[in-house]
C-alpha cells in the first residue's frame, strides 16, 4: 500500500512509511531465493518420498555433506514445515508371534517336573535359601 501511495501521490517513501506504520527497511525489502526455496523443497519431497524413513536431520545431512549444498537449516527446516512433511506418522509394525499349539497332558508320573527357588532375608536370623522340586499332581507339603 506504501508503494501505491508513492506511485499514485508522488509522496516520499519516507512520509508514506510513515502514514502506514513500516520501516523503511519492510518497504524496501525484496525476497531474492524463492527460486532456491523450490529447489530446496524439490529435494525434500524427492528425498522422503525415496527414503520414507529419513526424518529432517538425515534429509538436511545428505542435502549438506552428500550434495554439497550450504543451505542453512533453518531455512530447509521451515520449508520442510510448509510441505508438512514433519506430520508424517510412521506405522507401528506388529511383532507375528506362532501359536505355541496346544499343550501336552502328561499320561504318567515323573514325566513333567517343576523347579522353584525361594528366598528369605531377615536381619535377625541367617538367610535361608531353599530348592523344591515340585510333581505336577502331588500335593504340596
């Protein structure tokens, strides 16, 4: 609107500045790299699109060390952002576990036996450590 004002009234850049409330640097201002942002955002959307796994910081590695590209990270970082690419929401992937079958029954004794190990620690008394073989079947004394 300042530019309006100077081009249509023939007023300074200094007054129309000032009736709009910018600095003169803001009315000054020109945006040099959105040709090298389209480049930076080509390279991000072909890179996760090939290595679905990358994050930025494996994306803005290649981009720097493999490519030889000195583009700052918080100007790759914000680009990223914009193509939403920091959404991205990775799948779980589910352990397949086989199912164990159905167990055996044992038919006879001593075929199946049990081991448990217990232990007690008391200040008073010495600890005590005992080993029981249990059988399935028999009573516990």
């Amino acid at each position: 609107m300042a530019r309006k004002g100077v081009a249509r009234h023939g007023i300074s850049i200094r007054l129309a500045c000032e009736v709009y409330g910018i600095s003169e640097t803001c009315y000054r201002y020109r945006a040099k790299l959105s040709g090298e942002n389209a480049l930076v955002a080509d390279w991000l959307l072909r890179l996760t699109q090939t290595h679905k796994r990358w994050g930025f910081g494996l994306c803005f590695l290649y981009l720097r060390n493999v490519k030889g590209y000195s583009w700052n990270h918080k100007r790759v970082y914000r680009i990223y952002r914009e193509l939403e690419l920091n959404l991205r929401i990775k799948p779980r992937r589910r352990i397949q576990r086989d199912y164990p079958g159905e167990r055996d029954v044992p038919t006879a004794p001593n075929q199946v036996w049990s081991m448990d190990f217990m232990s007690d620690q008391r200040q008073d008394v010495p600890d005590i450590q005992c080993d029981r073989r249990l059988q399935p079947g028999r009573p516990r004394h």
